[in-house]
C-alpha cells in the first residue's frame, strides 16, 4: 500500500535531525570546554601558591616602604621650623649691627636737637624690630626643637636607624634647645638691646629734663615786695619731642621696663614742676604752722597770702595742668600703662599741692585777728573762682581724690575762719562795753575801736568782699541748719546784713558805754557828738549805707549827734546865757543905783568866772582838735548866736553901770574872740571827714552844707580798700 508522505512531517522530521546534530556538537562542546576548566583550575592553584609565596616575601619591604614615607613627613615638617628659626637668628644679628650702627649716629648730631630726635625715633624702631625678632625666635624655638625631637622619636619607634645614632640625635637636639634658649635671654638681657635699653633709659629723661616750664616774673619791683606778674609758657614741648617721649615710653614698657619709666617720667616732672614754681620766690612757704604764722608781721603775712594766692592759681592752671597734658601725651599710648598716667600726674601734683595746702591751712588756723578776714575771704574768693578748673585737673575717679577732698578742706576751713573772725570781732566790740579796764577817751575823740570798727564794715561791704562774706556766712548758716527749708530762709546777702547790722549796734552800744563813764556831762556830750558824727560822715555815700540804708544811719547815728549837740549847748552854754537873765527889767534912777550895780556886778562876775571855766575845760579837752572840722565849724557859729547876742544886749545894756563900777568885763569882740578861740584853737581834722555836717543845732541855725566826704588816702592805701590801723587797740 502506497503510503502518502506528508510534506509538512518532513519538514519537521529534518529540523528534528538537524537539532539533534546540533545538540551533539554542543555536548561535545562543553566536554571538552570542561576538560579545559579543569586545566585551567590547575593553573590558578599553582599561581595561588606562587601569589602567597610572593607576598609572604614582598611584606617586609611594603612596611618599609610605608614607614619610609611617614618618617619623609616627618622630616619637611620639622625642616621649615627650623629654617624659620635660622632665619630669625640671622635677622637678629642684622638688626643688632643696625643698631649699634644707629647709636653711634646718635652720639654724631646732639648739635642738631631736631635731626637727633628724628634719628631718636629710627633708634626706637629699630629697637622695637629687634625685640620683635627676639621675641619671634623665643616663641619659635621651642616648637622647632619639638618637631625635630618628633623626628628622632619616630627613627627610634621605628627602627629605621640604629639606637646609638638615635641617641646621639636626641641628645644634639637637647644641646640645641638649650644653646637657643640661652641664645634668646643673651640677645634680651645681656646683648645690645639691654644695653640700648639702658641708653633709651638716659634719652628719656635727659628729653623730659629738657622740657621746662618758662616762668619769668616781668615786674621789676618783685624782689622789693611787689607781688609781680608772671608770664607763662604753657606748651610743654615740640610735637616731635612728645612723639619721641610716647615711643620710648611704648618700648620701655613693652621691654618689661614700665616701672622704670614711671619712676623716671614722675621724679622727672615733679623736679621741674617744682623748680619752676620756686622761680616765684615762694619763701613764705617754709612758714605754714599757725604758730609760726601768728609770729609773722602782718605786712609780711599779707604779702605773703597775696602771693599764695597768685602762685596757687599759676601751680594748677598752667604748671600742673601742662604736667597732667604731657602725662596724658606720654603714658597713654602704652597699652600696658594706658590706665595708669592719671596716678604718675597725681604724684607729680601731690607733693607740690600739699606745700599750698600746708600754708594755707596754717593761716586759717592761725589767731582769729580782725585784721586777717579781709586775706581770708580772699583765699576763699579766690578758691571759689578756681573751683571748676582745679576740679577739671584733678578729675580721676580715684586718682587726685585726695588732693580734691584737702581742697574742700581748706574752703571748709577758710570759712570756719572766716565767720569766726567776723563773730569774734563783734564780741571784741562788745567785750569792751563790759571791760572795766577798757579806757575812755578824756579829750572826747573819737575812740580807736570806733574809727578801726566803721573803716573795717566799710572794706568789708565793699564788692570785692561782700559778696565772698555773704557766701560764707550763708555756708556756715547751711552746715549749721542744714539744705534751705523755706523760700523765707535768709540768703547769703541778707545773713551778711544782719551780721553788719549786728556790728553796728554793737559800736551804738560801745558808744553809749562810754558815753556814761565821763563824769562831766559836757563833755559826754561832746564825746557822743564827735563819735557818732564820725560814723555817719564816715559812712557816707559807702556801701555801707547801702547796704543798711540811709534812714537806718539817720535815724541811728545822724539823729544821735544831733541830740548830743543840742545837749552840749544847752549843758555848756545855755546855763551861762542864763547868767545874763536879770528877769524884769530894772530902771534906772538914784534910788536904784546901787542894787542895779550890785546885782550887774554879780551877773557879769558869775559869767566871766563861767565863761572861764568853760573855755578852760574845752581846751583841755581839746575840742577843737577832736572835733570834726566843719562840725566844728557849725557848733562855732551856733553858739556865737546862742551867747553873743545875749552878751552883746546885756553889755550895751549895762556898759555904764561896769565902767563906773569899775567891774571886771569884757567887750562883746573880745568874748567873740574868745568863742572863736575855743573853736578854733588849734589842733586839725580829727574826723577825716572835709564834708560840711548837716547838724542843726537847737540855737536856731537852718544853714545846711552837706559836701561828699572824701577818704583820706594816706590812711586807707592807695585802693581804698587796706585797713593801715592799729590793731593793738582791739
């Protein structure tokens, strides 16, 4: 049977036979890629045998190798160090030839102040440079040295060199650091910058010798007692000397040198402060306990406050204030010493400051004289004005507290002076109402205490005391009462018032004292009149009387003389006019004659003997002499128009009756005489006072001369202002 073939099945079946061929191949492949693997598997073990042989060879060189580079590390790490330190060394010794170079220039120009300065501050930079270097191989060596001994401990951790060389090498290295640091002290302490410290040592104080302060006293009359004045140079150096100052300054502290500095700068300035000063002549000084000031004579004394005060001034305004400017220039640029120039000023100033203080404590407490108030409140005045600018000086918060505090000390002491000399003058005053001992004056002037008292309130009102017067007593009234309390509480003018009031009414007083000592009551009139005429007069058209005011002297002492005149005329001569009274009139006739002639005879005998008498008592007294001139003037005319006319009537009246009687008379030009005689005896202006008095007097006169009194220069100075009195007679 014919089979029929699938063309499709074929197909398939060839694929088949050819996958199977394909099949085989492959296997034999990979038999044979197998057999090669194996091979290959054999190999790699050989060469992992060889490998591990290798290696286990190979090691020791690799850590060598390792150990090799870490030390090459090492090495250039220490290298550089050590090369900058060489480099230092080196620099050092160039800035040392410099040095010496620049020295030996500086011997070369002390003809040329300003080139010498200029190569001053060379020779200070060059200085600070070296000291710089010094200091950069102090701070380096030891690190240089450290990196290198890093080194030699690694060689000896390692291995790499034998231990004898390692050894040899540590030991060099710690030679070297000693040799180094040796080295550097020898270059700081012992080498040419100890030495050019030194020298910058003399250069600071031979630049500071030379910065002076230029006093000069311009007045020719100052050796002869004058007070001088005085110019002032208040620059104390170019800006080229105070620079050269602050470098030197800057180096000697940053060379461990500051206490030398300052003890150099301080000794320095307070000599030429000192010896400026002394230039003024202030010999005064040596005398300040009160003890030896109350020895003094009072001109002496006198001058000697005037010339404190003016040299107190010059001290702290211009020498000690120049001083603190060139303290400051100086010392604060040094950053170490930057907080410390207000303490060298303060040592400057405060020996020179305790030689014023000393004096002027002396004086103010010294002897409460009445005297010295005036130089008192002077100084106060004075310290008063200077306040701001001493406080400006003396400005530390700590530094200069001392000398601020003394200076209150002083004003605190000045016005305890002050005020008690002012009370114990007052109680002087009166203490001689109540003095037994105390003597009156018996030619009726005016007393001594009375003329010193009126002359002194009249200084004191004047400007220039009154109002350091006034500030003081109202000072003392607040530490006495404390801060004001009211808006009625007294100010300083008003205290100062009440207290001149006060003093017034203790002359009045003192006046009236005396005033009953006389047993002869005419002249207690005279005394009175004279006394409080003068003070009136005295203080007219003064600041006195401004202060008190005119009604107050008026009423006070312008009205008491005249009360005192009107009783004067009427004790002296009213009760001699009355000698003259016949009472009614007698008429002539025989009858008569004779009790007219008797009882003429009596009248006229009576007033001769009276009219004697009177006239020998003023003489004595010395009337004319005492009494102030044109008062005198005055009480001369009032009492020719009180007796004259009298005399005159009563002699015209009876003339025929005294011829033939033969009794003893005097024609009415002959007692005018007389009168005018009494007046104007003799003796000048013992008043001082060239003023026509307003005194009226009770006779009836309205004439009224009032001239301004004008002061008698001879006696206050030439100001107006100095007391010249006797102070033996408070």
């Amino acid at each position: 049977m014919d089979l029929k073939i699938d063309q499709n099945d074929v197909a398939t079946l060839i694929n088949l036979q050819t996958s199977y061929s394909n099949l085989k191949t492959l296997m034999k492949t990979s038999l044979k890629i197998d057999a090669q693997y194996e091979k290959m598997d054999e190999k790699f073990d050989a060469i992992e045998e060889s490998l591990s042989t290798a290696s286990k060879r190979i090691a020791p060189l690799q850590s060598l190798s390792i150990a090799t580079k870490a030390l090459d590390t090492r090495i250039n790490r220490a290298i550089s160090p050590a090369l900058a330190l060489l480099e230092g060394f080196e620099l050092a010794e160039t800035l040392q030839r410099k040095l010496l170079k620049i020295a030996s220039k500086l011997l070369s120009e002390k003809k040329n102040p300003k080139k010498r300065l200029k190569k001053l501050i060379e020779y200070v930079d060059c200085m600070n440079e070296l000291n710089e270097s010094i200091n950069r191989i102090g701070d380096e060596t030891g690190p240089a040295i450290q990196k290198l001994l890093e080194v030699v401990e690694f060689l000896s951790r390692t291995k790499a060199t034998d231990y004898y060389r390692t050894e040899r090498l540590r030991e060099t290295l710690i030679t070297l650091k000693a040799v180094s640091e040796a080295e550097v002290d020898s270059m700081r302490f012992d080498g040419v910058l100890d030495e050019a410290l030194l020298n910058l040592q003399d250069e600071f104080e031979g630049l500071l010798m030379r910065l002076r302060h230029r006093i000069s006293v311009t007045n020719d009359d100052y050796d002869n007692g004058n007070d001088g004045d005085y110019g002032v140079n208040e620059g104390l150096g170019s800006d080229l000397e105070v620079e050269v100052l602050g470098k030197i300054a800057e180096t000697l502290a940053a060379n461990d040198c500051l206490d030398i500095c300052i003890d150099i700068f301080v000794k320095v300035r307070y000599r030429r402060a000192a010896k400026a000063l002394m230039k003024l002549n202030p010999d005064y000084l040596k005398t300040y306990t009160p003890e030896q000031i109350d020895e003094m004579e009072w001109q002496n004394l006198e001058q000697a406050i005037s010339l404190w005060i003016k040299h107190f001034h010059l001290a702290v305004e211009t020498v000690l204030l120049s001083e603190k400017t060139l303290s400051k220039q100086v010392l604060s640029n040094t950053t170490i010493a930057a907080d410390l120039w207000p303490e060298c000023f303060v040592k400057i100033a405060d020996k020179i400051m305790a030689v014023f203080f000393r004096f002027g404590e002396g004086v103010s407490r010294s002897s409460k004289d009445p005297h010295k108030l005036f130089k008192l409140l002077e100084t106060f005045d004075s310290l008063e004005n200077l306040k701001p600018k001493f406080f400006d000086v003396f400005d530390g918060e700590f530094s200069g507290a001392d000398i601020r505090s003394r200076f209150r000390e002083l004003e605190k002491l000045l016005v305890h002076a002050s005020t008690r000399v002012f009370y114990e003058f007052g109680l002087k005053i009166e203490g001689d109402i109540h003095d037994g001992l105390a003597l009156t004056p018996q030619d009726a002037s005016v007393p001594k205490l009375v003329r010193y008292a009126v002359n002194y309130l009249k200084n004191l009102t004047t400007v220039s005391y009154s109002s350091p017067m006034g500030k003081v007593l109202e000072i003392e009234h607040l530490w006495k009462n404390g801060t004001l309390s009211s808006e009625n509480e007294l100010n300083g003018q008003d205290l100062f018032k009440e207290a001149v009031s006060n003093v017034m009414e203790a002359i009045q007083r003192n006046i009236e004292s005396k005033k009953l000592r006389f047993k002869d009551k005419v002249l207690a009139q005279i005394f009175a009149m004279n006394t409080y005429w003068y003070v009136y007069m005295r203080s007219r058209n003064s600041e006195l009387v401004k202060l008190l005011g005119e009604d107050y002297m008026k009423s006070r002492y312008r009205h008491a003389a005249e009360e005192s005149a009107y009783l004067y005329q009427k004790l002296a001569w009213g009760s001699l006019v009355k000698l003259l009274d016949v009472g009614e009139e007698i008429r002539g006739g025989n009858s008569n004659y004779e009790r007219v002639g008797g009882l003429v005879r009596e009248k006229m005998e009576s007033f001769m003997v009276g009219f004697d008498e009177i006239c020998k008592r003023h003489n004595m007294s010395g009337f004319e002499i005492v009494c102030d001139a044109d008062l005198r003037e005055q009480m001369k005319d009032a009492t020719l128009r009180l007796v004259l006319p009298v005399y005159t009537e009563f002699f015209d009246k009876y003339e025929p009756v005294l011829v033939k009687l033969k009794i003893t008379h005097l024609p009415p030009e002959s007692v005018e005489a007389m009168l005018r005689g009494v007046f104007e005896g003799g003796g000048g202006d013992q008043g001082g006072s060239d003023g026509k008095s307003n005194l009226v007097g009770r006779s009836g006169s309205n004439d009224r001369i009032d001239r301004r009194v004008v002061v008698d220069r001879k006696r206050f100075g030439k100001d107006n202002r100095r007391l010249e009195f006797d102070n033996s007679d408070l």
